[in-house]
C-alpha cells in the first residue's frame, strides 16, 4: 500500500511537471475553440444570463486581445475582420488596421452547458483587469488540478480493477503519460470539469462496495450530474453508471432488493441534479440534447433520413483511423501539427499491436474461466469483484466510441464532413488502458508491464519532441531557438517566461526521474 500511493503521488506530480514547460509554450487560443470558450465566460460576466445558440454573439471585449495575439488558421481566420493575424504574419509582417465590415461573430459555443464556465469565471473576474494572459494561464492550471485530483480517485479504483502491482503502476503512468490527455486539459474550456468530475464519478463507482454502495452510488451520480452539466460528451457515461451501480452490488453479495433501492435512489439524484439544465434546453432548444450538430440537423429537417444517408455515405476508414484505431496520441493544438512521422508510425504499429494482443489476452482470460474448476468462496468473490469493474471499465469505452460515430454521422449529415476529434475520447482513455493492461497480463504480467512501458516511455518522447522542438518553431514561425524564446515570452505572463524554459524542462524531467526512482524503491522492498 505505501508504495503504491508513494508511486500515485509521483505519477501525478509527473501529470502536473508537465505543465509549466507546455503552458510557457502554447499561445492563447491555440487550444481548440478557446476564444469562443473565453468568450462563453465573458458573456456571463457581462449579462449575468447563459447564451444562446445562433442568437448570442462573441463580446467585443474580447477584441483587443484577440487583436494583440497571433492565431492558428482555424482560429483566426474566424476572426480576421477583427485584426487577428496568423503565426508568420503576426511575426514578419506590420499590423495592420482590423476592419469594420463585420463587427460581431457567433458564439457557436453557446449550445454548452454552463457549469465549467461558472467555476472559471471568479478566476476571470479576479485577473482579467490588467492580467489577461494570466486569467487564461490560471484557468488552464485549474484544469490540470482538477484532473489531477480525479486521478487520486483513480488510482485508488485500480486497486480493485488491477490487483496485481506492477501492471497497475504501468495503467496508472500510462494514464499520467498520455499526451493527448493532458493537450485537452490544459486549455480553456469546459472539457477540464467535465475529464474530471467524469472520471472521479467512475472511479467512484468503481471502490463502493457492500457497505457504502448508497453513499458511492450518490456521489457517483453527483460527480457525473456534474460532468454531463460541464461537457454533452459525457452523456456517454450514463449507461455505465445505470448498470454499473447494481452490477457492483451484485458482485458484492447484495440482495435483489437492495439493489434495485439503491440503484433508484442514485439515479433519481442524478436526473434531479441534471433536470434544471434539461429543462433549460428544452425551453431554448425543444430538446435536452444542445450540441451544434443536433441543433442545426434539426433545422434541416427529416433528422432519421439524414442521418441513414449519413452512415451511407461517410468514408469510414480514415474516421476510425483518427479518432480510434490508432487514433492520435498527441496534436498540435488548433493548429493541428502532426507528430514526427518516425514517433507517428511507431505508435501506431505499437499501439495496434497492444489492442490486438489485449484481445486475444480477453479471449484466454474468458476462456481460462469457463476451465477453472471449484474455487474458494474468497477468490470467486475476488474475481467477481474485479470483472465487474472491468465490465464497467468496457461500457464506458464502448458507449464513448459509439457516441463519437454518431456525432460523426451527424457532422457528415450538416456539414458534409465529420468534425468529431480524438480528444472527445479522453475520458474514456484511463478505463480503456485499463482493459488493454490487463488483456495483456491475461497472457504474461511482464508482457503487460513491459508493453505498457515502454508505450510510456514513446509517450514521453512524442510528449517532449512536440513541446519543446515542433511547437516553439511553428508558433514562434522561425528556426532561431533564441528568437522562438523570445517571441513566445511576449505572448505569455511572466511567470511563464521562456527564460526560465531549462527550469521548466529540468521540473518535468526530475518528476520523471522521481517516478523511476519510486519504481526502484517498490522493487526493491517488494514482497
């Protein structure tokens, strides 16, 4: 147990070392739609209401910023009426005049619920002043901390889902390592409550057992009533929480009775908590579902017939590809930089690799069951305990992936192409390497150890190679490693001066070496 939560600790001051080093590096608005998030939160500071889609517009408050910074393609030639500029431009050319032809922009991510733009707004208020390139830091930093929180409650589910120690440190680095994770946590945006508060409400589920099913099950239901009002994405953990909640009570011996008590009791809670949201959307919206997609296909027309041709019609390769199989491990913010191709072709044959090989590892472990013979009460209760976490673990990356193809389907049905990204998955991640690792230990435990780190250590190493080499020469639009410093300094608060840049990489990299220093001492003073 010490070394485990010594390990947890480590692990997670590694997720946090990394922050610094990446927020000194990536501009405001580089995050995906972080203007229109930013805007979202002004919007609320100045009329006190939550705006509406298609009727409420981007402040002009947030136009001299935007004005002052450069921007991503994506990003700014939304808002290039109001000055903003390119990375090259913005660097090696003159300012120019911002015009006056279009004076407003939509805030096409008003159809959010409100609840992350809440907690973010003492923050903007407090800073936003004369420090506004704080106020976006700080949020930014918030995120990260609320994740890392979660991840506390993470680890103490591993316990359960991954009894075995080394293959649960490996889950839990894998989790903390993971690049993609972090990118979407360190942002402005609603995704950093909703990552959190979906984890946590998971993670929570997953330790109750007998005794504390009632008080779990409700702090679950609270923790993803949470998440549903921060991020519709996470609509997708509904299913496991319904089923999960009596599924964990069975395994644990509670009566029919309890179970269906206890189960009642937390989902009311849940759609209690969730209802005023609902009901809001429902009055602004006629329908509780709000994301763009839906609100627009609406619009249209015949939904069911669009969506049928949709499905038709949709090139299903390469949209598994990005979003799944392999997906992608790390991207370069909006402006959406590939991995080196070496690092790129390397994760994905590892990562295929992995899945199948977890595949076939679930397939001997069902099999291994159905040959087992009589086994002691204790065990049966152990194994019952630990498949029905994984079984939880599953829904929550089945009913995700699921909810990614529809969205899919449905931006090919508005849009005539899928806007859905890899980073909507990031949830679901930590259980999905869960199920990977111990598909792989159902072979060999030190297959699955050694696989999941040396995947750690390629995370690393897409990590550190895209922060620290491929983003400051795109952002900073040059090839000279001293004027990249400098012009990332004058786009970000002092405290994230690229001065202090060696700092910043020696922090994260001495969290690592603490992590394997960690790893050692558990060697070392093992049973």
């Amino acid at each position: 147990m010490r070394a485990w939560w010594l390990l947890t600790g480590l692990l997670i001051t590694a997720f946090l070392a990394r922050g610094p080093l990446y927020l000194s590096v990536f501009p405001p608005f580089e995050g995906w739609d972080e203007y229109q998030h930013l805007a979202y939160i002004i919007h609320l500071d100045e009329t006190g209401t939550i705006p509406v889609f298609n009727k409420s517009n981007v402040s002009a408050a947030l136009r001299p910023l935007i004005a002052a910074m450069p921007h991503s393609q994506w990003g700014g030639d939304q808002v290039k009426e109001w000055g903003a500029l390119s990375y090259a431009e913005f660097w090696n050319a003159p300012a120019r005049a911002s015009s006056a032809e279009r004076s407003t922009f939509r805030l096409y991510q008003a159809q959010q619920p409100p609840l992350a733009y809440v907690v973010d707004l003492p923050i903007w208020r407090a800073l936003s002043g004369g420090h506004p390139l704080v106020a976006i830091s700080a949020i930014r930093t918030m995120n990260l901390l609320l994740v890392s929180t979660a991840l506390v409650l993470f680890a103490a589910a591993l316990e359960r889902l991954v009894p075995a120690f080394a293959p649960r440190v490996a889950v839990l680095a894998l989790v903390c390592l993971h690049p993609l994770f972090f990118q979407n946590l360190a942002r402005v945006a609603n995704d950093g409550l909703a990552v959190a508060t979906g984890i946590a409400g998971i993670s929570l589920l997953l330790v109750a057992d007998g005794r504390t099913l009632l008080t779990r099950g409700l702090l679950a239901a609270v923790c993803l009533a949470a998440s549903v009002s921060a991020k519709q994405t996470s609509l997708t953990l509904i299913p496991a929480f319904v089923v999960g909640l009596p599924l964990i009570g069975w395994a644990h011996g509670l009566s029919a009775g309890r179970l269906w008590r206890v189960t009642s009791i937390a989902v009311v809670a849940f759609l209690l908590l969730v209802a005023p949201m609902w009901l809001w959307s429902y009055q602004h919206y006629g329908a509780i579902l709000t994301t763009q997609d839906t609100i627009e296909l609406a619009q249209k027309g015949s939904v069911v017939a669009a969506l049928i041709t949709s499905a038709r019609t949709l090139d299903w390769g390469p949209v598994i590809d990005f979003l799944l199989v392999p997906g992608r491990a790390w991207v370069g913010g909006w402006s959406f930089l590939e991995v080196q191709k070496p690092l790129a072709d390397l994760y994905s044959w590892s990562w295929q690799l992995l899945l199948l090989t977890a595949g076939v590892g679930a397939v001997v472990a069902l099999l291994r069951r159905a040959w087992r013979g009589d086994r002691a009460a204790s065990t049966l209760r152990t194994d019952r305990v630990t498949t029905a976490g994984s079984v939880v673990c599953a829904m929550v990356v089945i009913f995700t992936a699921l909810g990614m193809l529809y969205h899919a389907v449905q931006g090919n049905a508005v849009f005539g192409r899928s806007f859905t990204n890899p980073w909507y998955f990031m949830t679901a991640q930590p259980f999905l390497l869960v199920l990977v690792v111990r598909g792989l230990e159902a072979i060999n435990r030190w297959l699955a150890t050694v696989a999941a780190a040396a995947l750690a250590v390629l995370f690393v190493a897409i990590d550190l190679h895209g922060t620290w080499v491929q983003m400051p020469a795109h952002y900073a639009s040059t090839t000279d490693p001293a004027l990249q410093w400098s012009r990332l300094s004058s786009i970000h608060p002092t405290i994230l001066s690229g001065d202090l840049r060696w700092l910043f990489l020696s922090l994260q990299l001495g969290a690592l070496c603490l992590v394997v220093g960690g790893l050692a001492y558990a060697w070392r003073n093992r049973d």
